[in-house]
C-alpha cells in the first residue's frame, strides 16, 4: 500500500517543514478552515478511525462528545510511549512531526481548542527536539498562533515531556502530570471530555490517530474506510522486534494477518527456528502460538480469541525462549511501574513478579502456579486503572499456553526450555 504515515521515513530532510510542504503538507489545514467544525467531525466518523492508542475507541465519536458552550477547550497528544516492544509514535516524531502538527491542528479546529499539549515520554529527547524545531519552523509561518493562515482560528501547541513514568499512558494521568500533580488516574466519571485539562473539556488522542487526519481530511473518509477491515479500517503501525529477520516498523492495512506480518514482511524466525509464541499488542496483549498466527490483526478480530490490538508492538518467540522468565520480566516492569494508588495493582503486581522470580531461579515450591493464578484473580477487575489488569492478562496468556514449563520450572528446578537454568531468549 501507499505509505501514509511513514512517507518520510527514509526521506533525508522528511522532518523539515520545507519538505513537508513540497510534498503537499499543510494542504489539509487549508482545507479543513474552509469546512465547519461539525463537518470535520462527521468527516472522522465516517471514515471509521478508531484510536490507535490501544483502546480502539470511534476518533470522530470521541470529538463529538466535547460540549460546544464550555469554554476554553484543550487537545491533549498522548506521546508517552511506554509500552515495551512498541515505537510506531516514536519513528512519526522524530521523522514526519509536520504530520502530527497538522493532525493537531485540524483536530483543535474540530473541536474549538485554544491549545494543545503534546506530552512526550521523558526518554524521548531527540522526539522533543524535533518537535520544538517543528513547532518553530510552523509559527514562523503562520501555521501556528493567532489567526492561522489568514483565518479567525489561532491555536499554539507545546511540548510536555514526562519524566519515565509509564502510567503517565494512561489518559487522566497524563492530565494529572501536566497540571504538575503526581502522575495518577483520576476517577471516572466525570471523564476528560467533560472534565480534563485543568477542568476543562479535553480530547487526548494518540499520535498515529492524529496524523490519520490530515489524510482523511484531503482524500475523504470513503477513501479512508476503503483500506484495512469493515469495523477497524485505515492503515496500522506494527512495531516488530524479537526472533525475525527484519525486526522493524511496517505501515500495512489494519487487519493484515499476523503470520504475514511475522514471516512475509518480518523475514521470519531468525536462524530457521520454530516460533514458540507472538505478543501481538504491546506486553499487555495476551501471547499468542502458531496455530493463532492467522488472526487479522485489527481490534475485533484478537478480541474474539482472547487477545488484543494494544499498541500493534508485535514481539515474535523462538523455541529458545523460556516463557517463565519472559513473565517474570514483563511483571517485573509493571511491578515497577505501577503508581500504588491502589492496593489490588500495588500488592499485587509485586507478588506476582516475588512468585515468577523465585520459579525462575530455581526456588520455586509446589502450589505456586496455583497462587499466580489466585493473585491474578484478585488483581483483575479490581483495579483504579487499566495497569494492573494488562499485568494480568500478560501472565494469564503464559499460563493459559505454557502452564506445563511453569510446573516444569517447580518441579525440577531449572528451564524445559534449553534443557538448562534461565534460557537467554528475547529478553536478554
């Protein structure tokens, strides 16, 4: 397909607004000024975007439920890429950040925002750079500020960077972090498009869902419906890395399968060996196995079999991999990340990464795969935020494929996976 949102990946120069401009950028905001708002949003509806955040929520749905007589109103980039094994947003601001510029700025139109904040996950300084020097180069001409390109609307982004905190993701504490208060979640209701940035009315959007729209914007929603499947259409970043050939980040139609997607543009396992299993959305997203590799990859289709889009970070497993260390680490990290307001995520998440720990160094006892399974069910659906449920679901996936490696691990102390104790596998 023609490539959309990585058309200036291997451009030399694709980041600066001169070349963005001569290869026809900016030519949607001129024509979304010339449309109504409520146009523009009726535009995104139809053209079925679905957030590329993870959640997959209606874009054009979302806009829609911002009151019109409240003001002022904000538009929040969600930038903080935190998910281990995903970097779609990362290759869009560092090589294309007009892209996301535009895609703010028509979507500050639709709604009526008076700024924008993007907030960029603190690891990310070169992103930060690029998109400063963006945001120069855009107000020097006109594309930001007071009255953008001659017309009554004016907007002015900024650049928030966080400080490496991955709950900082998740959406209300994000707005928590740019008021200046500790990254939390907030309680929902009442939910940020009623009551986000400082009070106000707030859309917070992903980066690759924002830079779908300038596209939308010049080529029409038909055109953008037409690619990818009937409920989740357009085009899809999938971030692949682990045991393949070409481990990287492809632009393909949402709903390409996952075995096209590891062997026809991945190359394959590395060295000609087996696949062992695939986590197709991020580390949250329950692993999958070979026989499971022919599922579209788009948000309904991964549902129906247990698992989920997330992030599109697709981390491809040899046969070498041993699956209790690969839970221990992903729980590891949600351990750490976790921000303990709440009891279930913050005791829970660190038992269960205390248990996989002590199976993975030998020291496992009878009844423990038993008690990883207890902990799981008193974590899930108990929690302030979606953090400790991804936990879950990343340990029951490896439970539900491999639960005889993990009784291995216990009963013989050491890893079914070499033969041996603590096989490197991708993790390393």
């Amino acid at each position: 397909m023609e490539k959309i949102l990585l058309k200036n990946l291997n451009n030399p120069g694709g980041h600066t607004l001169d070349n963005y401009i001569a290869g026809g950028g900016y030519r949607a905001v001129k024509e979304a000024l010339k449309l109504g708002h409520d146009h523009i949003i009726q535009m995104v509806k139809d053209s079925g975007l679905r957030g590329r955040g993870g959640a997959g929520f209606p874009t054009g749905l979302k806009w829609s439920f911002i009151p019109k007589e409240v003001y002022p109103k904000y538009l929040c980039c969600n930038a903080d890429e935190g998910e281990p094994g995903t970097f779609k947003d990362r290759g869009i601001i560092e090589y294309d950040p007009h892209l996301l510029l535009e895609g703010m700025i028509i979507a500050s139109y639709a709604i009526g925002a008076i700024s924008a904040y993007i907030y960029i996950r603190g690891e990310f300084a070169f992103g930060a750079k690029r998109l400063w020097e963006a945001i120069k180069e855009a107000y020097e001409k006109g594309l930001l500020g007071k009255n953008i390109l001659g017309s009554d609307f004016s907007i002015d982004i900024y650049v928030h960077r966080g400080f490496g905190a991955y709950i900082c993701g998740e959406e209300t504490a994000l707005l928590e972090s740019i008021e200046g208060f500790r990254g939390q979640p907030r309680k929902k209701p009442p939910f940020p498009a009623v009551w986000g940035l400082y009070g106000k009315p707030t859309v917070i959007n992903n980066v690759e869902t924002l830079s779908c729209i300038p596209s939308i914007i010049l080529n029409g929603p038909k055109w953008f419906s037409s690619m990818g499947s009937e409920k989740s259409p357009g085009p899809k970043l999938y971030c692949v890395s682990g045991h393949v050939n070409r481990p990287g980040l492809y632009e393909l139609p949402m709903g390409t399968p996952l075995r096209e997607i590891v062997y026809n543009h991945a190359g394959g396992i590395k060295g000609g060996r087996n696949l062992k299993a695939v986590i197709p959305g991020g580390v949250t997203a329950p692993m999958l196995i070979e026989k499971e590799l022919d599922v579209p990859m788009d948000f309904d289709s991964l549902a129906k079999i247990g698992s989920m889009l997330g992030s599109g970070g697709v981390v491809v497993m040899d046969d070498t991999t041993c699956m209790v260390k690969a839970a221990y680490i992903i729980n590891r990290f949600f351990s750490h990340e976790s921000c303990g307001k709440c009891t279930p995520c913050r005791e829970g998440t660190h038992w269960m990464t205390e248990v996989l720990k002590r199976i993975e160094y030998g020291e496992g006892k009878p009844g423990d795969v038993e008690l990883l399974e207890g902990v799981c069910a008193n974590i899930f659906g108990r929690t302030f935020c979606p953090l400790g449920d991804g936990a879950v679901m990343a340990l029951r996936g490896a439970l539900k494929n491999f639960r005889d490696e993990f009784a291995y691990h216990v009963e013989n102390k050491r890893c079914a996976a070499r033969g041996g104790f603590g096989a490197i596998g991708v993790w390393e």
